[in-house]
C-alpha cells in the first residue's frame, strides 16, 4: 500500500510540473500538492538523482531530460501526431505564417505542435505553451456543445481578459462559440494582442466531435487581405486529419475532449 502511495505521489509532481512554466520550489511543490514537505523533498531527490526532475539555478525544480527523451519516445510511435506535424509544417510553407496543432487540456489551450512560416514578423510559437482558453480562436471551435454553465464554472473570470487589458463578456463568448460551430472555422481579431488575428478549422474524430484545431496566427491586416485563402487552405489540412480520425484512434484528442465534459478540479 505505501509502494502505491509512492508512484501517486511521484505522478503527481510530474504532473503538477508539466502545467507550470517556472520552475517551483520543494516547499511550494509541496504545498500545491497538499503532500507533507519530508515526502516531496525525499521523492524529489530521487528523481532528481534519476534525471526525470533537475534542479535550476535558483534551486528550483523542473522536469530533466529524462522527461522529454519520454516525450521523444512517445513521438516516435504516435502516427497521427508524425502525419499531424507534416500537415502543419506544409500549411506554414502556403500560408507563410505561424501555424499550429491547439488541443483543450486541463481546461487550458495547449499549443501542441507548430511551424513558423516564411514571413518575417515579430509573431512566434513556443509547443507546450498553454493559454486560457476565452482568449484563443480555437476554443471557439473546441467548446461548441459544452453548456454554459459548465463553461461558467470552469474558466475562471480572470482567464477573460484579452491582451488589450479588457474583459471578454461571458455573453459574447458563449455566441461566439455557437457561431463558430455553426460556421465550422473562426476567425479572432485582437484577442491574444491588439493587431494580432487567428483563424482555426475543426479536427474532428470519427464521432465527429472536435478534438483539436489546425490554427494560423499572423498580423491582422494580412488575415483581413486574405481570409478567404487561409481558411481554405486550413480546410484542406484540417480534412485531411479528420479523415485520418475516421478509422484511427488518437487517445490525446479523445481525452482532450472528454476532459471539457469534467470539472476542472476534479481533473
């Protein structure tokens, strides 16, 4: 019974690491986790000595590379993810822009796989970078069916506030939700910074729920002179990938949605 206490508590700190962007310290590890502070340290320590965690410069703590060689490995033998990154990489070369794979994770938006295209602006695109999810076109695509209350109760109020410093209206997030699912794309002016636009296409799975979006980020003015083309070329991808879902299994994108069906704090 201890043993399993252990792997517990050791998943959890793993966990707990892959949605923080700074390393944390023991006593704060211990804290979010609720978990006594001689246990953390000790298991902490094994990890570290093992290289799944690492220690920073500041003393804190991250994951080690023994973490992401399990990353590699998981790449290595996820099919759809490989054909996933092809598309990706051939849309950024038609489109010139940013363009990236989003899925719903943990009540967040998860960039999971991106390319920067040919254009040179001040737009990047970091994979694993997470973002709340009232401000990502993508959402609007991912959430449709969710009911409103549910979205009350699990996007916390804070997560509404746009780059330009304002609060998103719940209303108009709601609508805007119910639009893209009736328009099957969506295009977003000015949510993430002022001046910045994103336009997204559903992937769907073969029970045609949306699992992820293929999305683009860019300047306004280019997504205002050429809207039309992306979200056909973005259509394109976005069916080529669906069709893949229709005889293939990609538990990623079925747990990404299953998880908008659960409360935030019971994940």
């Amino acid at each position: 019974m201890q043993r399993a206490k252990g792997t517990d508590r050791i998943l959890d700190i793993l966990d707990h690491l892959e949605n923080v962007t700074e390393p944390i310290s023991r006593n704060a590890l211990a804290k979010a986790l609720d978990c006594p502070r001689s246990t953390i340290y000790s298991l902490v320590d094994q990890l570290v000595a093992r290289d799944w965690l690492a220690v920073a410069d500041d003393g804190g703590i991250r994951l080690g590379h023994r973490a992401g060689l399990l990353g590699l490995a998981y790449s290595r033998s996820a099919q759809f993810e490989r054909m996933a990154r092809e598309v990706v990489q051939r849309v950024a070369v038609e489109t010139g822009v940013v363009t990236e794979i989003n899925v719903a994770d943990n009540w967040q938006q998860l960039v999971l796989i991106s390319a920067t295209g040919r254009s040179r602006n001040y737009l990047q695109t970091v994979e694993g970078s997470r973002y709340p999810l009232p401000i990502t076109g993508s959402a609007r695509l991912q959430l449709a069916g969710i009911p409103r209350d549910s979205l009350a109760r699990n996007i916390h109020e804070e997560e509404f506030r746009l780059g330009s410093g304002k609060l998103l209206p719940f209303d108009r997030f709601c609508e805007e939700i119910e639009q893209a699912g009736r328009d099957g794309y969506f295009v977003a002016r000015g949510l993430i910074e002022p001046y910045v636009g994103t336009l997204g296409t559903p992937i769907l799975n073969r029970l045609h729920q949306c699992v992820a979006t293929l999305s683009i980020v860019l300047p306004q003015a280019d997504l205002d002179s050429r809207q039309q083309d992306l979200i056909d070329t973005l259509r394109r991808g976005s069916d080529e990938l669906s069709s893949s879902l229709r005889t293939a299994v990609w538990p990623m994108g079925d747990r990404a949605h299953s998880h908008l069906h659960r409360d935030r704090n019971a994940l």
